[in-house]
C-alpha cells in the first residue's frame, strides 16, 4: 500500500509539478524514516497551484487554519503569511482522519526548475511518484536542523548514490 496513493495519482493525472519531500523522501533514498505527514514542494506558479488546491479539495481535504485556500496562490498574500505569521508550510488535514497532514512548502527551497531537474521519479504500483533528488533533499535537512532532520541528512550521507 503506497501511503497517500490517490494524491500522487491525482497529481499526475492533472500533470501537476510537484515534488516529495520530508520524511517519505528519505525513504526512497534507501533511508528508514517513519513519518505520517505528507511534504511536498509545488511549482508556485498560479495556475500550477490553483489546480492543486482545487484537487484538495475535490479529495476532501480542507486547510488546517481558517483561510481561503486559494489565497495560497497570491505570491502577496502568501509573503505576508511568512513575514507576519513565521508560516513555513501551508498544510491540508482531510476531516475524517487528523492524521492525513499534507504540508505544502510556502517557498520553493530552491528554483523549482533545477529541482525538477534533479529529482528522482520513482514507480510504486501505478503511482509515480515525484522526489526531490537526494542532494537537494540533504540540503533541505541540514537547512531545517531540527534533530529529526540532522538525523536524516547523516544517515543521507550513508547511502551510496
């Protein structure tokens, strides 16, 4: 069972950029790391994050904080939401299962174009999967440098491309 599995279909279905990131990322660079959290990095370009929100949506989830998802894609709103409220992810939660967190990046970690370039795309069942390639993804953990993701970033450097 591919955790999230009707997410990653639906993101390819509607050929929406995106890429895996956080803890299920570190999996596929052959690093055991439980999580339950969904992290992904979307291409912020309007059109790309509008028919991510409306996907979502469609799928039931809703935004954990009391705002209008669409607001996400205003690059305005968005800066204002970092500067004046610290906010490093926008995260959906689906109502029937607190547990279904999707945490979505309010600033591309790097371009989104070289990530893309460098990313790792991976097949699971009939999902393909988007990952942020291993040398972005260990620049990400030494960024965040809370234990959890220095953990990661030293096991990261065990593994052999």
């Amino acid at each position: 069972m591919v955790p999230y599995r009707k997410i990653f279909e639906e993101l390819e279905k509607r050929k929406i950029r995106y890429l895996l990131a956080g803890g299920l990322a570190v999996n596929f660079h052959k690093v055991q790391r439980i999580t339950v959290d969904l992290d992904l990095i979307i291409h912020l370009q309007p059109k790309n994050i509008l028919a991510f929100v409306k996907m979502m949506l469609r799928l039931g989830y809703q935004p954990r904080v009391p705002v209008n998802p669409v607001d996400f894609a205003n690059p305005k709103i968005r800066k204002e939401w970092i500067s004046k409220k610290g906010m490093l992810v926008f995260s959906f939660v689906h109502p029937s299962n607190p547990f279904e967190l999707v945490d979505i990046f309010v600033k591309e970690p790097r371009p989104f174009k070289d990530l893309w370039r460098r990313r790792l795309k991976v097949t699971v069942t009939d999902a393909t999967i988007q990952v942020v390639g291993k040398k972005d993804l260990m620049y990400m953990k030494k960024i965040a440098g809370r234990p959890k993701d220095l953990f990661d970033l030293e096991e990261l450097k065990k593994q052999k491309d």
